[in-house]
C-alpha cells in the first residue's frame, strides 16, 4: 500500500459558499405526567414529525422526537437542517389506564402506535430518558459528551457527512479537529463536536 504523503496536511475549515443551515427551533419540556406514564413509540408519515408533534400537544400529549442536523446534497448546493434521528419514527408519554390513548392513531400526521397485542407496546425504561438528557437548548441531540482524542468517529453533518475519522483534537469551546482517510492519507477537518458521535 502506497505511504501517506508526507508533507504537513493543510487545514480544512468545513464551510461552504452553497451550504445553508436551518436552525431547530423545538422547545423541549419535560412531560408533567403522572408516575404510572411510560413511554410509547408511534409510527409518522414521512416529514410529518413536526405536525404530529403540535397536534399531539394541542390535545394534551407530550410527543418527543430526537432530532440531530442531517445535510442534503442537490447540485452544487448543501444544505443543513434539523431532522428526526428516527426518520418515520417518535415518542409519546402516555398513562394508559388513564388517557384516551386510541385517540393518538388518529392524529394528522400518525400512522398509529406501535402496538403490542391489543396494546401500546413501552419502550424499554430509560432509553427516551437518555435522549432528552443528550438534547440541547436548541432541541438536536448532542453525543459529544463521550468524545476523547484518538476515538473514532462518524460525522454526522456537513460536507463530510457520513465519513468515519480520528478524533485529532478537542477545545474547551467544542470544537474539534478530526483527521479523516481520504486517499491513503488524513486530512484534518475542523467542525463542531456537535456534528460528531464516538463510534466503537
């Protein structure tokens, strides 16, 4: 296999004249539901995730959709939005012995929950716990907590989205410096840590 060249690797900065970014503007709140509420998988129509979501509430749900940015490419043009983590996919708070729980699969915009038998089937305890605690102020998923130099890593957004690299660097400020494998070499990307998830 060839070396790697080298010569000092230029640096990187991922911006893009074509590339617009859409900020979340989902609020997070905390279900004020009593102790017997679990927490209950619902299938959405395609892109509906946010309409499900409002109208859910308007009747007194408390839906949580993941979101994390995912970039799209068309022509010469990428663009940078919020999107379900689980496309096709959300949450629901429910007491089932208490709330009209039938009522959600006819909501605009909800296919129906996922059902076990004649009943919601929860998912497991903890697990939508622990996507709320990684949710940001801006309402997408941060995983950065687990990062440490020398990890391997997915990109997640941007123009490298979906590439695996070394975890080069991290700053206070949560910017990081990951060294990707293109063409038998690293090249070194600066991104937010936000855009990044420690892989195994």
């Amino acid at each position: 296999m060839p070396r790697p060249c080298q010569r000092p690797p230029r640096r990187i900065l991922v911006t893009s004249p074509g590339k617009t970014t859409v900020k979340a503007t989902v609020s997070l709140q905390p279900p004020a539901t009593g102790t017997a509420a679990r927490w209950y998988a619902a299938s959405v129509f395609p892109g509906k995730e946010d309409v499900a979501e409002r109208h859910l509430r308007m009747q007194g749900f408390h839906p949580f959709t993941p979101r994390c940015e995912k970039t799209t490419r068309h022509a010469r043009r990428i663009e940078t939005r919020p999107a379900a983590y689980f496309p096709g996919y959300m949450f629901i708070a429910l007491d089932v012995a208490l709330q009209r729980w039938r009522s959600v699969n006819g909501t605009f915009g909800v296919r129906s929950l996922i059902m076990q038998g004649e009943r919601p089937s929860p998912v497991p305890s903890g697990l939508v716990e622990r996507f709320i605690a990684l949710t940001g102020r801006d309402g997408l998923l941060d995983f950065s907590g687990g990062l440490a130099a020398g990890a391997s890593v997915r990109i997640l957004s941007g123009p490298f989205a979906e590439m695996i690299g070394r975890l080069d660097r991290l700053d206070p400020a949560g910017r990081a410096r990951v060294l990707v494998a293109i063409m038998n070499g690293e090249i070194p990307v600066d991104m937010d840590s936000r855009e990044l998830v420690a892989i195994a």
